[in-house]
C-alpha cells in the first residue's frame, strides 16, 4: 500500500499506455492527459491494455520515482472516464484499485454532511435530517 501526505493528488490516466515507457515517456503523458505539472508533486497511474500492469510516476522532491507492479493473476479495475484520458482519483478510489476490490460492487456508506449542502449524484433519495433547523428533507 501507497501511503500519500494529504496534499498529493492521484491521477489515472484511463486509456492504455505501453509499459516500456519510463521516465521520459511517461513525463510527457502526464502533460498531455491530465494537463497537470509533474514537478507539481501528484501521482500520475498509467495501466496497460490487458489492465494486469500498472505504473505511478511521481516527483519525489529531488527527482522522479516509478513505482511498477504487475498482477499474476487477474487485473485492475479502472473506473468509468466517460470521454476523458485522465481522471482524478480520491483515496479511498486509490487503494481499491490497487487492492483489487470491484468499484462496482462497492458502497460508500451514508456520511455527515454539512446543511444545505446539495446532494450529489447517486445521494439523492436518502432521508437526511437538518441539524440547522430541526426538519427532516426528503
């Protein structure tokens, strides 16, 4: 498991990349996906076709870093990108992927949310309570 100070960012570049691309190669991915700055710090993941390899490519403050694993058996699950080269991942999203759990099967359970807060997609039917002013929304 990756352990990430609170700051760095993951990202995924969600269409198939060839493993022989090391520094050099991946680095202008990064620019070319996620139009972020690699000295910037974040994660940058890159999977092949077969999604049973998968590489992060990252600025360790005096230099590059690759990290590299390969499944034997199986392979990892990358999220739906809709139209897009690169996605952002949060965390929780990081450490399924790379733990092999099915982001389809899986539920996040209901969480604290600050009031008037508007609900995002797949949130919206559940019975909430406003602690502002004490009446149930449905």
């Amino acid at each position: 498991m990756i352990s990430l100070p609170s700051a760095v960012r993951a990202f995924l570049c969600t269409r198939s990349v060839d493993m022989r691309k090391s520094f050099d190669g991946l680095s202008g991915l990064v620019e070319e996906c996620f139009r972020q700055d690699l000295l910037d710090g974040h994660l940058f993941l890159f999977v092949n076709r077969r999604r049973d390899r998968i590489k992060a490519l990252y600025f360790d403050h005096d230099g590059l870093a690759i990290w590299y694993k390969r499944l034997e058996v199986g392979c990892f699950q990358v999220p739906a990108d809709g139209d897009r080269d690169g996605i952002e991942l949060d965390p929780a999203q990081l450490a399924m992927i790379l733990s092999g759990i099915d982001l389809e099967t899986a539920r996040r359970r209901k969480r604290f949310r600050a009031a008037g807060r508007i609900p995002t997609k797949g949130q919206g039917n559940s019975c909430e309570i406003d602690l502002h002013n004490n009446t149930d929304r449905v």
